[in-house]
C-alpha cells in the first residue's frame, strides 16, 4: 500500500502539470473532451442518479466528511504514526480525487470560450449600448410582470411550488435545444440539496457535483430565483464550466421556456446585472432606472435582497474567498466576479440575435 500510495502522489503532481499544459490546447479539449468524451460520460450519469429523488452527490459528501473527521482523529491519538507513509496517504487521496474532477468534469474549464464556439463577436461595450440594452430588459420584463401580477405595483409571486420548477427546467432546454442543439438536455438530474442551510449560509444557491452528474439546488431560496438559478445549474451538467458562461446559457434556456416565471426570472436577474454595471459607470443613470422600474419590479430584488442579508454571517467572506481563488485557478481570471460578466455575452447575443 505504501508503494501504491507514493506512486499515486508522484501522480498527482503529474496531472497538475498535463492540466497546466491542456489549458494551451482549448481546441482540443473542446474537440476530443467537452463535444467527446463529456457528452458520453454526462448523459449515463444522469441516467445513473437522476430517478433517485434524493441527491447522491450530496451523499457521497457526507460520506467523505464523515471519513475525514474519523481520519484526522485515529491520526491525533496515534502518537506513533509514521508520518512519511501519512504524506503519501494523503496524496494518494488527493491524486485520485484530482483525477476524478477533471475527468468527469473539470477539463471543461479548458474549452473554447463561448463566444467562439457560438461565433459571438464579443467587444467591451460602451454606456451607451448597456443604457439601450438595459431599457429592452426593462421593457421585456415589465411586461412580463404586468403580465403576471395585472399590477405593476405588485411583486411577482411564482405560482409552481419549487417541486414543479425543477420539473420544468428542462422545457426551456428543450426548446433552446432547437436553436442550438448543443444545449440539448435529456435525462434530466437536478435536485434539492441536502446541504440547502449550511450552502445558504455560505452565500450560494446551487452547485454542480462533478462526482455523480448532479446539479443541485438551495431549495430555501426564494422562489422568483429558483427557476433561474436551476436553468444555471444544468448548464454546468452540459459542460459549461465558465459561472458567467453558465449565466449566460442559463438566461437563454430560461426565457425561452414555456413558462412566464422562469423568463420573468431571467429577466429579473440579467437586469440586475446590467443596471449593476451601470451603477459603476455613471450613478445618476442608475438613480434613473430605479426611478422608471415598475415599483413591483422593485419589491421582488427586495425581496431578494431580504432574504440574503437574513443569512449574513462573518464567516461567509471566507467561503466566498475560497471560491473566488478556486475559480481563478481554473482559468476563470475575475474570480466570483465572472458571474457578472455574462453582460458582455448578452451584449454580444442581442447584436447577433436581438432580444
């Protein structure tokens, strides 16, 4: 075993370099990994745990939290440990589970970026052209919220129950399928997380199990969030490693479902970001836009809003300071804030497919 475990851990330090090195070569992950052998292993995944109505992943989690604690305790009381073999133990665990994220998953980060492989010109935009975009967002979703509420002084109040919304988030898929059929999404596996209150108290609303194919969901989430949050979930599952990229594809498959809340969601959350963008450009464009936003409009980023700022804790800056450096090591450079840079692709989309 010792043999074994030190071959393993020389491993692991071999894989860090291979993936170093496939970063150069995003044409051939996108070719032979990402449209290859993805797009094989992710559907049998799905197939595998996406029936089973509890999340796998979750529970392949608290098996291995489970075997570190009891780990880190047999090595505290064994005074005598031999502590060269305890090194390479803890490679060989690392090594293996290194191995398994980026063959299941992880070499998506490598990939094409997706403007490239959907022949997006994507350009730094100007004020301008986020004023005038933004104002089609708003129009689109005031719409969507009158036709919703028939007031527009009243927030939006999703009538699925969060059962229904996982259900649902495949016909948005479905449908963006038959425009790009690359997003086509079958079997389905999104589920509620069994870690909902601890992952809220972190500050995230989902997450992707690259281990069982899974994408799971914060199921306290308020419910004008979900469905967007979901549509962002499953397009992980296909592959989109990039967090703005799987905004980006999340939106789509979202407005084009059949379904009004889930395009009022993707609304709500694009203009978010876009009058975020504003607000750091020019403020008193901002103040303008919050002025002219239906007031019920208001009352759901209210809503929102309560419902995270009920969850702040000191300790979640850590979490999220963890994420942030994860994410920049795979290849993602803004860190968290690359879940706002899916202004840049919508920007880019709407010249190409106006909105």
């Amino acid at each position: 075993m010792y043999k074994t475990n030190r071959i393993l851990s020389i491993f692991l330090f071999i894989q860090i370099v291979i993936i170093q090195i496939l970063n150069y070569f995003p044409d051939f992950i996108e070719k032979y990994y990402s449209n290859g052998i993805y797009n094989f292993l992710s559907p049998i995944f799905r197939s595998i745990f996406g029936w089973i109505p509890f999340s796998i992943g979750d529970v392949i989690y608290i098996f291995l939290i489970v075997f570190t604690i009891k780990f880190l305790i047999v090595v505290i009381k064994d005074k005598h440990r031999n502590y060269k073999h305890l090194f390479f133990q803890i490679g060989a665990t690392f090594s293996i589970i290194y191995f398994l994220f980026y063959f299941l998953w992880g070499l998506n980060y490598s990939r094409n970026p997706l403007a490239t492989s959907m022949n997006l010109e994507e350009n730094k935009y100007n004020l301008i052209e986020l004023t005038t975009f933004s104002d089609k967002l708003l129009l689109k979703l005031s719409k969507l919220q009158t036709n919703l509420t028939d007031n527009d002084t009243l927030k939006v109040i999703v009538g699925l129950n969060k059962t229904e919304i996982l259900q649902q988030s495949e016909n948005g898929y479905q449908n963006l399928s038959k425009i790009f059929p690359q997003f086509e999404y079958h079997p389905t596996s999104i589920k509620r997380s069994l870690f909902s209150l601890p992952l809220t108290y972190m500050g995230f609303a989902g997450y992707f199990n690259p281990l069982s194919g899974e994408a799971q969901v914060d199921h306290l989430i308020p419910k004008v969030s979900l469905p967007m949050t979901c549509s962002h979930e499953i397009a992980h599952q296909l592959g989109i490693a990039s967090e703005s990229e799987a905004n980006f594809i999340g939106f789509l498959a979202a407005i084009n479902n059949d379904d009004q809340y889930f395009q009022y969601s993707a609304y709500l959350m694009a203009y978010r970001f876009t009058l975020h963008d504003i607000a750091k450009k020019d403020p008193e464009i901002f103040e303008k836009f919050l002025k002219k936003t239906p007031a019920g409009i208001i009352k759901n980023y209210k809503e929102i809003e309560t419902f995270w700022n009920h969850y702040e804790n000191p300790i979640e800056p850590f979490f999220k300071l963890f994420y942030d450096n994860y994410l920049k090591v795979n290849q993602q450079k803004h860190g968290i804030q690359s879940y706002g840079k899916m202004v840049d692709l919508l920007l880019a989309y709407d010249k190409k497919y106006p909105l």
